[in-house]
C-alpha cells in the first residue's frame, strides 16, 4: 500500500541564482512534469521552503526508492536545476490530504 512521504529537493549547480524560478531552464517542462505527477495523484504537496533554495513535495508512493526514480526524468533534475536531498516517511497528524 502507498504511503506518504516527504521529499526534500535542493537546488542544483547548473540554477541560475539571478532569475525566478519560473526563468529557470526548461521551466514549462519542468511544471507540465509536475502537473502531471499531481493530476496522476503521486504528488500531494510541492512548493519552495522560504529563505532557502529547498523545495519540499508530499508524496504517495510504496517505497523511499520510488522517489528518486519517479522524479529522474523531471528535466530540472536531468539539465542539474535541483537534485534530491532527502526522502522519508511522512505520517499526517492534523488535518487532511483528502
């Protein structure tokens, strides 16, 4: 059964610091990428964590390992934009994903 899991991403050596995230390479790749793990129900959650170059996703997959395999071929990790830092179970305890 999928369970829910945090995965932290950091940002690459090839992120150009000088532009918004939405000027970065590949960015309409990259968010028609995203889109479609969120609208296939993988990811929950997504966004940048303020104050850092960390983004945070909530995911539902089976095992630590699929993140890392789902998440290859998004183009940010493929052209060095970001690169997994992190992946752990998450447990919800206040609120809903409903």
């Amino acid at each position: 059964m999928a369970g829910l899991y945090a995965v932290l991403r950091t940002r690459g050596s090839n992120w150009e610091e000088s532009l918004a995230m939405e000027e970065q390479a590949d960015w309409d790749a990259h968010a028609a990428f995203m889109d479609t793990l969120y609208e296939r129900g993988s990811i929950l959650l997504a966004g940048p964590l303020g104050g850092s170059g960390d983004i945070l996703l909530v995911m539902r997959i089976f095992a630590p390992d699929d993140a890392p395999g789902m998440l290859a071929i998004d183009p940010w990790i493929r052209n060095g934009l970001l690169r997994i830092t992190h992946v752990a179970p998450w447990t919800l305890r206040l609120g809903s994903l409903d």
